[in-house]
C-alpha cells in the first residue's frame, strides 16, 4: 500500500511538473505581445511624415523570427502602411487585437486566428477597419517569435494603396 502512494506522488509530480514548461504560452503574455507587435507595425503619427518601410521593420524586427523577417523584406511588406498614410494623408493606430488560437503543433509553436483593429484617421475623418489574419508564434522558454504572420487584404487598404492623394 505504501508503495502505491509513493508511486501516485511521484505520478503526481511529474504531472506537476511536466504542467509548469518552460515552453507553456500565458495567453495574456501572448496578446501583449501580439499588441505591441501590430502597434509597432500599424502606427503612424503624422502621415505627412510616415515612417519608412525601414523604420518599420526594424521596430518590428525583434518579433520576428529571421526566417520570417527576411520573407517580409524581401515582400516590401513593411511598406504598405506608409504607402496607405502617403496615398489618403491618413494616420493610424492599432486599436485591438482579437486572438483565437487554432492549433498547437509538434514543434511547439502555436498556430492563431487573428482580426486587428486599426483606426485610420486625419481631422476630418475617421475610420475603424478590420483585418483577418492567421499567425504563428514559438515559444523558446523565455521569448516568444512571431514564424509566420498572414494577413488578408482588407478593401479599405487595397484602394488605398491603389489611391494617389
């Protein structure tokens, strides 16, 4: 009997610890960091001066795995903000981010659908759009990176981009 219990502890324990990862994703650390990352991509303050596609991937570069960095260079992904504040003389602001997480994968990375709010606006005008996306996030124990990151062109961006001022 005494054995039984000993081997129920240490069953116990193990759980206990097998449970407390370091590679565990908080849910809440997740969206903050989801948060900070888009505010860093989305936001522009004066939009007769944007900030360059440059200026862009270097605030969001941390974020990143390299793999994924280099992808979004080489796509001039970083650009499409500037171009829409350029084009409608539009700032802009992240407002929320809405995460489900959709997957937890063999290597440890989960995989998230998205939809960000930004809020694209000037002194007379004002407008919250959405846009969908899918994402995914590992995990090292102590860092989280974004491996893939997807958005949906939304219409509101696309005539934008399309739309000289």
């Amino acid at each position: 009997m005494k054995k039984f219990i000993w081997i129920m502890l240490l069953i116990g324990m193990f759980l206990i610890v097998s449970g407390c990862s370091n590679n565990a994703f908080d849910e809440n650390e997740v969206k903050e960091f989801v948060m900070e990352y888009k505010t860093n991509q989305y936001m522009v303050e004066d939009a007769s001066d944007p900030p360059t596609a440059v200026e862009i991937g270097e605030k969001v570069k941390s974020y990143l795995s390299e793999e994924e960095y280099e992808h979004f260079f080489i796509r001039r992904y970083f650009r499409f903000i500037t171009v829409v504040a350029e084009n409608t003389g539009y700032s802009s602001e992240l407002q929320d981010v809405i995460l489900e997480k959709t997957e937890e994968n063999e290597d440890g990375s989960v995989d998230y659908d998205y939809t960000v709010s930004v809020k694209y606006y000037d002194d007379s005008f004002s407008e919250l759009v959405e846009t969908k996306g899918q994402m995914t996030i590992q995990h090292d124990g102590e860092d989280y990176k974004i491996t893939r990151d997807w958005e949906n062109p939304n219409q509101f961006v696309q005539e934008a981009i399309l739309k000289k001022k």
